[in-house]
C-alpha cells in the first residue's frame, strides 16, 4: 500500500504539481482549505505526512500545525511547510511549532520528491 501523502494549498497550480510529481509513488489527497484537511481527519482518516501552505485564509498553516500537533490522533504525522517566505523568523516559528522541514516555492520537483 502507497504511503499517503496530504497537501493543503489555497492555489491549485501547487496542488497539481504535487500530484503531478508524487502521485505515481504516493497516494496524494490534496485540499484547497485548510478546514478540509481537519474533516478528514477529525472523520478518522489517516495520513503518513503533510504538506501545508503557510499563507491561505484561515485557518492559515500555522494554525493547521498547531492542531495537527495538538491532536493525539494527528499529532506524530510529520508536516511540511510549502512556503515563499523567506525570512528566518518564519521558519523559526514553523520549527518552533512542530513542523520537520521547509520547501520554498516556486516547488521545485527535485527537491519536492527529495524532501518528501
């Protein structure tokens, strides 16, 4: 069985590159809202990593961390931030929160499949 992999992004460009460039390896379950991604799990869905937009509308990726984190169920699922900031203090704050690692955008597909 594939490893599922769920990507959270308010812009479908993104969503499609990823399933695009990890769909053959990965099972992807992409979702435009971050509120989404929480009924799927809040309905006893699984995941066995997360990539998360940072800037969307609420909840933003921060916020889908910290209740990633927060929930027993979810709380060890590794999450990925896909992010265009740039400065340290984001990522400061990111790892800060719980997040395993970073990828810049523009997704690069090398290093989208290498850090996945």
């Amino acid at each position: 069985m594939k490893q599922r992999v769920i990507a959270v992004d308010d812009q479908p460009d993104n969503l499609l590159i990823i399933e695009d460039f990890l769909g053959k390896t990965y099972d992807i379950i992409t979702f435009g809202r971050g509120q989404a991604m929480v009924d799927y799990f809040e309905a006893g869905n699984r995941a066995d990593l997360v990539l998360l937009d940072i800037v969307m509308p609420m909840p933003d990726g921060y916020a889908l961390c910290n209740w990633l984190k927060g929930s027993p169920m979810t709380r060890d699922i590794p999450v990925v931030f896909l992010t265009g900031l740039e400065n340290s203090e984001e990522e400061a704050y990111a790892l800060s929160i719980g997040a395993e690692d970073f990828i810049h955008k523009p997704l690069s597909p090398p290093v989208l499949s290498a850090r996945v």
